[in-house]
C-alpha cells in the first residue's frame, strides 16, 4: 500500500480562477471548481500510480484532471477516496471516451471488473440503474443483439454489442445500454 505524502495544491489552474476554495481529498489529490471547468488536480506521486494502472494513458494536461474526460481516469485509480455514484460516472464516462478517443481504450479495457467497475454496479443496483438480459434476438459470431429489460419497470430495448462481452455479462448499466442501444422502444 503507498502512502502518499502532503503537499501543496499546483497554482497553475488552466481553468480560470476557483468559484470556490479547493477542497483536498486524499493528500495529493484536489476537487477544484473553477470559472470554466472543474476536475481533481493530482501530484507527481497520485499521476505515477495512475501511469502504472493504466499504462500508456496519458492526460490532457499534467496536474489538472478535468471532469469531462480526465477525472474519470483518476477516480478509476483511487476508487476508495470517492463514492459510489462517483465510481459508476467514472466507469461509463471511460466507455464513453473510448469509443470517441483512443488513449482511452487502454484503460476502458483494464477497468473491467475492477473496483470501480463493481461498484458501478453495486451503484446500478442500489438505484435500479440496470437492465438485465432477456433473450437474445441475432447472433452472428461477432455481434449479437440482445433484449434487454429493465426490472424496475419492465422496460424493453434492443442493443447490440460485441458477442464475448456481451454474453459475459447479464446486468447492464443504463449508460451501456444507451450507448449500445438500436430498438429503443419496447419490444
């Protein structure tokens, strides 16, 4: 386990002047809202440990992590300095930008199954966040096309995913689907 040590927050923030006062996390580690964006600024140590989890990533910006792509990474890391719905933004913010830039395919890829990979979906199930697989509807050994149904209502939508990861898996988060998603009414 690394312990890492205090230090001072960066002063050199690209997002314009802090609408409020920085407020540390874990040493090493801020949540900086400013004029124009917000996100986590990281020290050297916190940046290392991200670069060996999730090697061959590298963030837009050195200390400045932002929340529209960068913090999630950040958050994948250290999971247990943030809450669960924290974890669950982070998982599918990551999905997200990997199918949209590619430094982040590496770490959508080593995410799987992680910790913050759980507990997005312990968040989905604590909020009925979720679908679950119905049937599946065409398969053509690369692809399938599943039915899924959300138990809390009994909504219905088609995706389509790749076949491996999509018979791995029986619950899917509403981000997933609606990344995957081809039949959007009830089927």
């Amino acid at each position: 386990m690394i312990t890492f040590s205090p230090c001072a927050l960066p002063n050199d923030c690209p997002w314009g002047e802090p609408t409020e006062a920085p407020r540390q996390i874990r040493p090493g580690m801020w949540f900086v809202r400013a004029e124009l964006q917000s996100g986590v600024a990281l020290s050297f140590q916190r940046r290392f440990v991200v670069t060996r989890k999730f090697p061959g990533f590298r963030p837009e910006s050195n200390h400045w992590w932002s929340d529209d792509g960068d913090m999630a990474v950040a958050i994948a890391t250290f999971p247990d300095a943030f809450a669960d719905r924290d974890c669950f933004w982070a998982y599918h913010k990551i999905l997200s930008n990997a199918l949209w830039e590619k430094r982040f395919i590496g770490v959508a890829n080593l995410c799987h199954r992680t910790e913050v990979h759980q507990r997005s979906i312990k968040y989905a199930a604590d909020n009925k966040r979720f679908f679950v697989r119905s049937e599946v509807l065409d398969d053509d050994g690369e692809t399938v096309t599943l039915r899924v149904v959300r138990p809390s209502d009994g909504h219905a939508v088609a995706i389509r995913a790749r076949r491996q990861w999509a018979l791995e898996n029986k619950c899917y988060s509403e981000a997933e689907v609606s990344l995957l998603l081809v039949a959007p009414n009830d089927l």
